[in-house]
C-alpha cells in the first residue's frame, strides 16, 4: 500500500462513546454549577456610561454632570470612564427616601 492509498480507520460507536464519555461528565458537572449559582446581573465591578444610560435611563449629559460635580464617582482609562457597581448603589440607598 502507497502512501496515497491509506486506509480508512472508522471507530465503533462504543470507541466514540467513550471518548465522549468525561466530556459529559464534565459538561454536566458544569451544568449543576450553573444551575446552583446563576449569574448575578451586579456581578459586574464596573459601570460604562452605555449601562449607566440602559439601567437608568440617563443621558450622556448628564451623566458627564454628574462626573463634573462630584455627584458620581469615577476612574478614567484614556477616554473610558468607570463607575465602581457598590459605589453607585450606596448613592441610590443614601438618596432613598421612605415613606
């Protein structure tokens, strides 16, 4: 037999279950992990100005108002500003008003 002449080699089903075998079980392990421990939206460390604008409702305007009276907390990377999560929802629980 030549080299352009090599024989096909097809597995069993049994071979490919078994090499598919820990992968399962390792997807369902990764699966029950999940399911226990859902993402939490706030898992986030930072705010852009995009969610700040989809969580709140607020324009890009005001928000730089916000920056440039102290209002709102920030850290700067270049032209990229980052709002820390915890400090945002302290400002909402100290500017909550109860009834």
């Amino acid at each position: 037999m030549t080299n352009s002449e090599q024989e096909i080699i097809i597995p069993s089903v049994n071979a490919i279950k078994n090499l598919l075998e820990p992968i399962l079980i390792k997807l369902d392990y990764i699966d029950s992990v999940i399911t226990r421990n859902p993402l939490n939206p706030k898992s986030k460390k930072y705010y852009r100005n995009v969610d700040l604008k989809n969580l709140f409702g607020i324009s890009s305007n005001t928000i730089i108002k916000y920056r440039e009276t102290g209002v709102l907390p920030y850290t700067r990377l270049g032209d990229v500003y980052l709002y820390e999560v915890k400090a945002i929802d302290d400002i909402l629980n100290n500017n909550k008003i109860s009834l």
